[in-house]
C-alpha cells in the first residue's frame, strides 16, 4: 500500500480533533463505490482512501474513491514509456493528489479519515495493514480502516466493519519508531499488549437520504416485500469450507512461527556461557553493556519478530468467530424449517 504516504497535505492536524471517536457514520454513497470497486476487482484485495470530518466525536465519512491496481498501472506506464505526461498522469500520488484537490475546489470534505480494503473478514490482520493504519492515526487520530466483505452479499448480507489500532499498539509502535523493525518479548510484556487488544472495532452507522429511502421502497414490487422465504435457506457449505481452509492455513503458519520461536530459544540456553563470557569481556575492558538483542546476535541468536504471531492469532480469532456466528444462524434456521414443516404436516 502506498497511498499514505501522499496525504500530509490533506490530513486534518490532531489538535482541531480531540478524543477518539465513538462511532462511524457512513454514507450510502460510500457504501456504493466500495461495492461497485469489489465487484469490478474479484477476488482482489482493492483499497481506497475516504474522506470525511469528526463531528461531535462521531466520524463521518462523506466521500471515497477507489485506487487503480498496481499492475495496470505499471503495465500502462510501459505502453507510454515515450509520453512522460501520460505515465504521470497514471502514478498512484498524481490520482491521489488530484482527486482530494478537486473535492477541496468544489467545497467538499477533502481530509483524509483513513481508507478502506476489500476482504475477507479476518484476512486483512496483517503487519502491513497494521503499519499502514498506525501512519494514518500517527497523523489523524480518529483514522479507522473500513473493511468489505464481498463474500457475505450471496448470503443478502451487508458486512461493513471499522476498526482502528487501540491505544497499547499505538505505544508499540511509537516505542519501535521503525514500524517495519522486528518487536521483541520483552516490548510486548511491557506494554501488555496481546492479540486481542491489536485492534478495535468501532460501530458502524449507515446514513441513507430520506428521499433516497423512499425511492428504494418504490423500486421493490410488493410480492418481493411480502414473501421472502429465501431467508428460510440454510445453506452454508461454501462458507464454511472456505472458513475451514483459511483457519487451517493460519493454525499452520502460527505452527511455524513458535518452532522459529523455539529454535532462537534453545539457541540462547545452549549458548548461555558464552553470553556470560562476552558480557564480562566487555565489562573488564571498560566498554557499556550490550542490549540483549545485540548481546544474542553475537552468537548467531535472533528473536523473531512477536507481532506475526498476535496478527495470526488475531486471524483465528475472528475466523472463529465468523464461524460460531454462521453455525449459530444455520442452526436457528434449521429449527424454523422443522417448525414451519411440522405446521404444514398438521394442517393436512
């Protein structure tokens, strides 16, 4: 992700907004640009920034627009190699810049609020997202990330969630100063930061025009209104299996990041003399102690980074979740259909 970086000029300064924002209040127009941009893009992880102001210490958010691929970006950028204009014109920075530039000309909301990404709910805990969310709020406060999941509408359901980096992992990061530096044990017990304190949700309000909703009630025939029974489907398998699989997969990588753990352990307790020995060596020679991370690298220790291991198991965690509630949802509709049946049956 790279549109982040751009955005200084645009970015409202924390001090004209004090506090952390309660709620996110939506435009329907927003929800529509993020769902038209998932469905031109399937099966791709596109992002967008939005736009908006802080009212009454609610955020809401008024505009976005989607960002074009990196791959046709570059691959338009090859066919105009001879036309600089042109491959100006189609960089990241100059759409970002001028998009936010004439909303400010024409007096619409032109501050960056934070952005949004198209996804599986649970696939976007990564560290980029993270480091990408933590530039937001290092500049806005209020910033959330709006995330999409394109999948849950073949059930007729809109999924929109916001979620922002809580306050223990904004002092991580400060504390690491290098977002992209490896985090250590002993940083994460100081701060009491855990997977499940990573990240917060914020509640999500969806804001439709009055005259807009009217129109929507006449474009739906009555019988639609009246008989929707394709509530009464219980069908789930697709889901599911793909929840499984994802689940799988992150069990499986969490499994691989404690065995690194456990190799960089068993590295530091065999070498545990030597460690004593370099440390009274330069003690005796009148030098200042070595960190630790410092003091293990010198016998070919490295502790591997520990916010791989709270994003996986902040993955599972909301997968599970995920699951849990669509189990649920199966299972009360599952028992209305025996119901309804067992109605049937008596009446004949």
């Amino acid at each position: 992700f790279f549109f982040f970086f751009f955005f200084s000029q645009f970015f409202i300064t924390s001090d004209t907004m004090e506090g952390r924002v309660s709620q996110v209040t939506i435009s329907s127009l927003v929800v529509m640009k993020i769902v038209k941009h998932a469905r031109e893009n399937p099966n791709t992880p596109v992002q967008g920034p939005i736009v908006g102001l802080v009212v009454d210490n609610k955020l809401d958010v008024s505009d976005c627009f989607p960002l074009p691929q990196r791959n046709d970006l570059d691959e338009q950028t090859n066919n105009n190699d001879n036309d600089e204009n042109n491959s100006a014109q189609l960089n990241l920075q100059g759409i970002q810049t001028a998009f936010l530039a004439f909303n400010r000309d024409v007096h619409g909301d032109s501050f960056s609020v934070g952005w949004y990404q198209v996804g599986e709910m649970g696939s976007f805990f990564d560290k980029g997202v993270a480091i990408d969310q933590y530039t937001f709020q290092s500049n806005v406060k209020e910033s959330v990330l709006v995330v999409y999941d394109p999948n849950q509408i073949e059930q007729n359901k809109l999924v929109l969630k916001a979620f922002r980096l809580t306050e223990k992992a904004m002092s991580l990061f400060d504390k690491l100063k290098d977002p992209s530096k490896p985090v250590s044990s002993e940083m994460v017990k100081e701060i009491g930061l855990t997977y499940k304190s990573l990240f917060e949700e914020v509640p999500v309000v969806l804001r439709t025009p009055p005259l807009a909703r009217v129109m929507m009630l006449n474009m739906v025939p009555e019988s639609q209104l009246s008989n929707e029974f394709n509530r009464l489907d219980s069908s789930s398998q697709g889901f599911q299996e793909r929840d499984v699989n994802f689940l799988m997969g992150n069990i499986d990588d969490l499994g691989h990041e404690a065995s690194r753990y456990t190799q960089y352990r068993r590295t530091v307790f065999r070498n545990q003399d030597k460690l004593k020995q370099i440390a009274e060596s330069r003690v005796e020679r009148g030098l200042s102690a070595l960190p630790r991370a410092e003091l293990e690298a010198e016998v070919g220790a490295t502790e591997p980074s520990r916010l791989e291991p709270m994003l996986l198991n902040a993955q599972i965690a909301n997968s599970s979740s995920h699951m849990a509630h669509l189990g649920s949802t199966c299972l009360g509709t599952l028992y209305l259909n025996e119901a309804l049946e067992s109605v049937s049956v008596d009446e004949q």
